[in-house]
C-alpha cells in the first residue's frame, strides 16, 4: 500500500492515477505482469464507460504534459541553458 501511495503522489494526471489503478488485472491475471494498455481489451466495458468524447485522452495530454514541456523548453531557449528546466522527465 505504501508503493501504490507513493507511485499515486507521482502522477499529476487524472488519466495516468486511473491507469496506475490495475489492480483488478493482477488480481484476474495473477501470472502476469499489468500491462495498462490491455485494460482496454480486457475490461472494455469499464474503460469505455469512463471516456469522454468530447475530452479524450489526447487533449489531457495537450493541456497537460505537452503545455508544461513546451514552457520549459520555452523558458530553456530564452535563458540559453536546460540548468533550470525540471519538469522535462518521466511524469
């Protein structure tokens, strides 16, 4: 429970905390590692009953990730170094 507290405090997206939320897939596939992108083929019901059409998952990445990484690296051009870009990792 600590790990998944900890990997849930490192997500900033609500998209990536629903698909960190596999616990159903080791639970019905206990051999196998979670592959988050199965859950579509393996709970469809649930995954498509949870999407939004007119906000999908593209768009949280466009006014999420992709707006943060394009202002730091905008902030990167203009002070001519990445010493003070952080948020450019794996989040």
């Amino acid at each position: 429970m600590v790990l998944y507290r900890l990997m849930l405090s490192n997500v900033t997206s609500r998209g990536w905390i629903l698909t960190t939320l596999v616990a159903d897939m080791l639970r019905d596939f206990p051999d196998y590692l979670p592959n988050t992108y199965l859950q579509y083929y393996l709970y469809p019901e649930y995954k498509f009953s949870r999407l939004d059409p007119n906000f999908t998952r593209a768009n949280e990445v466009i006014n999420g990730r992709e707006k943060r990484v394009f202002e730091e690296c905008r902030t990167a051009v203009a002070e001519g170094t990445t010493r003070n870009v952080h948020v450019v990792h794996n989040d």
